[in-house]
C-alpha cells in the first residue's frame, strides 16, 4: 500500500442469503459448503449455486456467498440486470429499501423477491488502522487513480472502515474490463 495506492478486487454476481431463504432453495437444515475464502475474514464462496430470473431472461449458476445474512442481497453489474430485464440500483451493501425484484430458483425451490437486486456502490474496505494511514474516515467518498492502457478515476468510491474488513477495494466486472485491470492491481486513493 505504498503512495496510497490499494488493490483493486473485482467482484463478479453473487448472492448472499438468509437461513430462510436458503432452506427454501436447497431445503431444511441446508448449510452452505464452503469452496473459497475470500479477502474478507470469514466471508466464503460456496459450491453452492442458483439461478436468478427476471421477467427478460434467466442467469443460471450464479455463486452464493457464504455466512448467511440477515437479508436476501443479490448483487450485480448493470450488464446483469440487462439480461434480466430488471432497473437495479446502484446500493451499498444491505440498503435494500426499494431495490430490483428478482426469483432465485434452487434446487429444493423458488424464491420470488419483492427487492433485493442491487448494482454495489464502488467501495474499499479498510481496517481502522489502514483508514488512518491513508487519511481516511468511515462513509468517506473519494477517488481511485488505476494505471494501464485504459487508465482511469474511479469517482464516488465510498469507505468503508471497519476492524473486521481487510483493506481491498471492490468493484463489478463491468468495472474491471472498462478499466482492464486483470491480474493482481492497484490504485491510488486521492481525496476529493
């Protein structure tokens, strides 16, 4: 993390699910396998994995993320919420109020989400201890300056500080080939 600079993580369509929601796609008593652990302690990719439905097509397959939540949270790019045919909204992570409706079909069942849809907002997480280093603050908008033959700034990345997070910056895949940052990147984090 030299001169500011963070690395760059993209994250493809996931879901995260509740116990309820998950019993009712792969049935009673289900608990979800974990196949990955990811950058953030104690966050996992499953081998599970279900199909989401929208009233213009159907992405099968796509990962749930484990522990289980409290809500239902499908995440996606906008390409995704194309192929769906749904008007996802650009979220963080759990404001859910108002987002996109979808189906999740499993293999034990369906289950038809008023809302739940959502495009992340651009985030880093931070420890508390790297939020200082970099100058930074809990709910802070700032930029990330990426190198490259498609360089660009990411504006409105919005901080995220916490002593359970590792510090990575995440953004969807769309994001990423806009960008070409393939491999292992970094940014530099520069205050509005």
């Amino acid at each position: 993390m030299a001169d500011n600079r963070i690395i760059i993580e993209g994250s493809g369509r996931h879901i995260h699910l509740s116990q309820t929601d998950l019993e009712a796609l792969f049935g009673t008593g289900f608990e979800l396998v974990a196949k990955k652990y990811l950058s953030q302690p104690g966050e996992f990719a499953s081998e599970s994995r279900v199909d989401v439905v929208g009233p213009k097509g159907t992405i099968q397959g796509v990962g749930i993320l484990g522990p289980t939540r409290a809500q239902t949270q499908v995440e996606l790019s906008y390409t995704d919420a194309r192929i769906l045919g749904i008007n996802a909204p650009i979220r963080e992570s759990g404001n859910l109020a108002g987002s996109a409706p979808c189906a999740l079909v499993g293999p034990a069942g369906k289950v038809d989400l008023a809302e739940g849809a959502i495009i992340a907002k651009r985030h880093i997480h931070f420890t508390p201890e790297d939020a200082e280093k970099f100058g930074v603050v809990d709910k802070e908008i700032v930029q990330v300056i990426t190198d490259g033959d498609r360089a660009l700034i990411f504006d409105e990345v919005v901080v995220r500080v916490s002593p359970k997070y590792a510090t990575y910056m995440h953004v969807d895949y769309d994001e990423i080939n806009a960008a070409a940052l393939f491999g292992e990147v970094t940014g530099i984090v520069k205050k509005k």
